[in-house]
C-alpha cells in the first residue's frame, strides 16, 4: 500500500497531462494554443506546489537562476552552429527543408517569440523537468526518474505526430515516403525521449529548470527559424 500511495500522485499528473495533450491536439485551435498552454503551465507548477514539492523539488531556486542561464545559452548556442552549418553546405542544406515553415516574417516572428516559448517550452519544461522530476526523484533515484519523465515526454509527443502525419511538413513527408505513421510515431517517441534526458541532464546539473526551458526555445526557434531561411 505505501508504494501504491507514493506513486498515485505521480500517476494522477501523468493521466492529467495525457488528456490535456489528447485534448490540445483533437480541440485546441493553433491560434489560442500558446495562451491555453501558458496557462496550463503556471497551473502544473501550482500544483507542484500544492502536492509538496519545493522550489528547489522545481528547480525555481532564485540562487541558481544565472547558473541555469548560462547552461541553457550554452547548449542552445552550440546546436545553433550546428544548424548553421547544416544549413550553410548545399549537400545538408536540404535536410532542413520544411514546407511548414513557408511563412511570412511576421508568422516567423510570432512562431520563434511567442508559440515556441510559451505554447510548447513552458509547458512541457514546468511538467516534465519540473513536476514530474520532482515527483519522481521522490520515489527513486534522480537519475531513474530522469528516465521515467523523459520516456513520458517521448510518449507525450504521440498525438501531435500522429496529427500531423498526413500534412505537408517533415513529420507528413517521413510518413508518406516511409510508408507507415507507426513507425515515424516510433521514431519520434524515440527522439523526443533522449532530448527529454539531455534537457533533464541539464536541469539536473544546473539545479534550475531556466537551464531546460531556456535550451528547448532556444534550440526550436533557432531550428525553425533556419528551416524558414532555407524554404523560402
């Protein structure tokens, strides 16, 4: 019965945050979604808050907060001159190709400055770098829990893959030229659960979920602000 008791709360979360993400992918209309998702982000930390954990449980420590800036700039500039080059080299260029990214600098404006950061990275960093590790970290191991919320974090990004299966961008183009949605599904979960990992490594190290939150922009906006540069 303990165990039972220490992972209810844990388990409760998890099935909160898979309806919301069914939800925002069958309901939600694009435009509305960065505010539904900032909300719904300042709301998961409430309840961190009200289920237990602490700021340090959060990693919403005030001391760390320049050590979490620094990391976070850090890995996001790093994969930044990555994707520079890939897209600077004729033979890559084309991998970075992207039909969902053909569109006007302001959509781009808004896409880089207000969708990514607060419609996906607050979310996601605040539930599974902040509640759900802390969570987690209760019942086991940092490292263990890392993995647990990493592997949901791969799992979270299911229903948004498969919605986006029979478009015109990336996810659309592997599906129909690979034959099969489950195994671009497959593929992603994979993916997402090892960026999940490097960005718990992340706020594990720097003691502060800024370091996570900050890399996940940084690197998705640079990431298609480079793909919108390239299609066009």
């Amino acid at each position: 019965m303990a165990v039972v008791r220490r992972w209810a709360v844990p388990a409760a979360v998890v099935g909160a945050l898979a309806l919301s993400c069914v939800g925002r992918s069958l309901w939600i209309d694009g435009e509305v979604h960065p505010w539904t998702n900032t909300v719904a982000g300042l709301l998961v930390l409430a309840l961190g808050f009200a289920i237990g954990l602490d700021r340090s449980d959060l990693g919403l420590e005030s001391r760390n907060l320049g050590r979490g800036l620094r990391a976070g700039l850090a890995v996001w500039a790093i994969v930044a001159a990555v994707l520079v080059v890939v897209a600077l080299i004729p033979a890559t260029r084309d991998a970075l190709q992207d039909d969902t990214t053909i569109v006007s600098t302001g959509a781009m404006l808004r896409r880089t400055l207000i969708v990514i950061p607060l419609g996906t990275a607050l979310l996601e960093e605040a539930a599974f770098r902040g509640v759900l590790l802390g969570l987690f970290a209760r019942g086991t191991t940092i490292w263990r829990a890392a993995w647990i919320s990493s592997v949901l974090f791969g799992l979270w990004h299911i229903p948004p893959t498969i919605s986006s299966a029979d478009g015109s961008g990336a996810i659309g183009d592997a599906s129909r030229s690979g034959g099969s949605t489950a195994l671009v599904v497959v593929g992603v979960v994979l993916v997402m659960t090892l960026a999940g990992m490097v960005l718990c490594w992340l706020r594990i190290r720097s003691e502060s979920l800024v370091a996570p939150f900050v890399a996940h922009w940084g690197i998705n906006a640079t990431a298609f602000l480079v793909a919108w540069w390239v299609s066009r």
